[in-house]
C-alpha cells in the first residue's frame, strides 16, 4: 500500500486493545491445552484482528498460536479487505486462489494446512470452534485429514468468554447503537397505523437504521428486522410480509441499532386498538419482571440470580417463559447478534462483572 492509503486506514481500537485481546485469548488456550486456534467464528475474528468483511460465505479463519501475531487467511480477493481493516502486517496475510472455490475436488483446508505445517505445527493440539455457523463439516474433515499428526480439540466459545466484559471504546459503540435502535422505533411510532403494509414500515426503520444518529452511522444488523401480527406475534423469529397492519392486533418488533458492527438490539410490542385484559396483565407480568431482573443486576451476582428474578415474577401473574431471559451482545456477524457465552438462565453461574 501506499503512504496515502495507510493514512486512510482506521483501526477501530487501539494497537494495545487488540494486543491485549490477543493475549486473553492466548490465556485461554494455555488453560485448555492448545498450542493453535483456528478462529471462523467473523466476530471472534474481528475481535482479534479488526478483519471486517462480508466474506464469511467462503472458508476463511485466523490462526492464532503462543509467540507470532495473528494469520489471517482467506480468499485472494478479500485478502486487501484485511490490508484495510485488521492491524496484522503483510507477512500474515494468506490467501488461496480461485480455484478453491466451489471446486468438487479442490478445499481452501487443505492450503490452510500446507501453511500450518510450514509454520511448525504440523503435530500440535489445535483448537477448532467446532460450533462456528462458518466452519462446515466438510471444512473440518479436510483440515483434520490433512494434518493426521495433529490433535485436535474442540474450542468452540474460547473466544466467545473473553468478550465477555467490554472496554469503554466498545461500550462507545454500543451506546451509539442504542441511539440508533431509538431512532428506528420513533420512527415505528410515526408510521405504524392500521392499512400500512409491513414492508413499508420496515422500509422506513431500515433508513433510519442505516443512517445513523449524530455521528453514529448504521451498520448492517446481524439478523434481518423480525416483525410478527396478530398470529403471527405467537412465533419469535418471523420476517415481514406486505400484509397490511390491522387495528386490533399487537404487533412485535425485533430490530438491533449497529455501529461498526457493535449492536444494540431491542424488542417492543405495538397495539392498535384496546387491548384485552389478558394483554395488559402480560404487559405488566413483563414489566416487572424486567424490573426485578434489573434489581438483580449488580456485579457479585449471577446470571441466574436475574433470571430467577425475572421468572418468577412472572409467575406471580400465572406466566411462564421457558426460554432464557437475556444473552450478551456486542461485536455480531450473521446470522445472529447473540455473543454465545453466558445466559441469564436458572443453572448459569456466571458471575456478573463491571
């Protein structure tokens, strides 16, 4: 690269976060037993790295190990997103061409472990996140076959765990993303009327999503916005359709405010009309119950203290969620924003930090 375009690249941390990212991670794998960690997992690499592309459709990992910085490796073609994005040098930039791609005979693993032996790890125990939506069985089975005096360990969340507690930069950007998430529900607010379609409502928080708030631009959100109508509102995860709004019917929103990849997720509840009494008593079983987990939100306490809280308050109104009441968030790629660590959840020990 150029003089001009090194000074155009912005990392979005410090060199010294990243680096002690490194060595959080490093920790955990002198604890687990691992002399190399194969990262898929888009925010996990991120978090290491600063990597930031739309690329994780194709085999592509760093390489973490105990003494040299970070390998990336890739397709060719997104190895210059790692020159604009990540702080690692040209020296651990990998990349296999073309050829690899959606070949019948040919898997980018199989390069990826020609380069783990010719750095000297053809025999070490190499953590694999096994669990990662980007590793494919296929993926696996090519680089654990291609290194056949290797051990290999499962490592799914060992990254995941050290993301746990946040900076003060990264909680920056997850304020902007809850300014932006604001944003996008006073602008639900302003639309949302019986006879508009539902498309068009999610047309008109998307803009506003992407634009931003003050100097908090929109990033492109880890899960498309959910949105669930009358029966809808019964399933957690369903898309918008063009069906028009209809007074008379609560209508859910799923939808998460992002900055530069960090997310703010938040869910809300419309009715338009009266609401039954039913729907108000779960409205106010909710509320309280968010409250009482929040009273238990404290550093010392554990996650299922919150989440004992919060059910059982619940319960008082004759209500049951079965499933957990909250998950970390933060950095998120596709096809969630959910950072799969702790859970508030009754058996989840965790303890909660600052």
């Amino acid at each position: 690269m150029g003089a001009s375009d090194v000074n155009d690249q912005m990392l979005r941390f410090e060199l010294s976060e990243y680096k002690m990212r490194l060595e959080k991670a490093r920790g955990a794998m002198e604890h687990a037993g691992i002399d190399l960690l194969v990262v898929t997992d888009p925010a996990n690499m991120g978090w290491l790295t600063g990597y930031d592309g739309c690329s994780y459709y194709v085999p592509q990992c760093v390489v973490v190990t105990k003494d040299k910085d970070p390998l990336w490796f890739g397709r060719r073609m997104d190895a210059n997103g790692c020159r604009r994005t990540a702080y690692i040098g040209e020296d651990r930039i990998k990349w296999y061409g073309d050829e690899y791609v959606q070949s019948d005979t040919l898997h980018a693993m199989s390069a990826l472990a020609q380069i783990i032996v010719d750095e000297g790890h053809g025999s070490a125990t190499i953590g694999v996140e096994k669990d990662s939506a980007c590793l494919s069985a296929r993926s696996f089975e090519v680089l654990s076959g291609s290194l056949p005096n290797a051990r290999f360990k499962n490592a799914d969340r060992l990254v995941n765990w050290q993301r746990l507690v946040k900076s003060p930069r990264e909680i920056e950007y997850m304020r902007g993303a809850g300014k932006i998430v604001e944003a996008m529900y006073q602008r639900v607010g302003e639309v949302l009327r019986p006879g508009i379609k539902q498309s068009d409502v999610i047309a008109e928080l998307t803009y506003v999503g992407t634009r931003g708030v003050d100097v908090y631009w929109g990033d492109y959100p880890a899960c498309v916005p959910n949105l669930g109508a009358g029966a809808d509102a019964s399933a957690p995860h369903l898309t918008w359709t063009d069906r028009s709004i209809r007074a008379n019917e609560s209508i859910f929103f799923e939808l998460a405010g992002v900055h530069k990849r960090y997310h703010c997720p938040l869910s809300r509840t419309y009715y338009l009309g009266k609401p039954s009494q039913q729907i108000l008593d779960a409205e106010k079983a909710v509320l309280d119950g968010m409250q009482a987990g929040l009273e238990k939100a404290m550093a010392g306490n554990l996650c299922e203290d919150i989440a004992k809280a919060y059910s059982g308050m619940l319960a008082r109104y004759g209500f049951e969620k079965t499933s957990r009441s909250g998950y970390p968030i933060g950095m998120g790629y596709p096809p969630a924003w959910g950072e799969n660590s702790a859970s508030f959840r009754e058996g989840d020990k965790t303890e909660l930090r600052a």
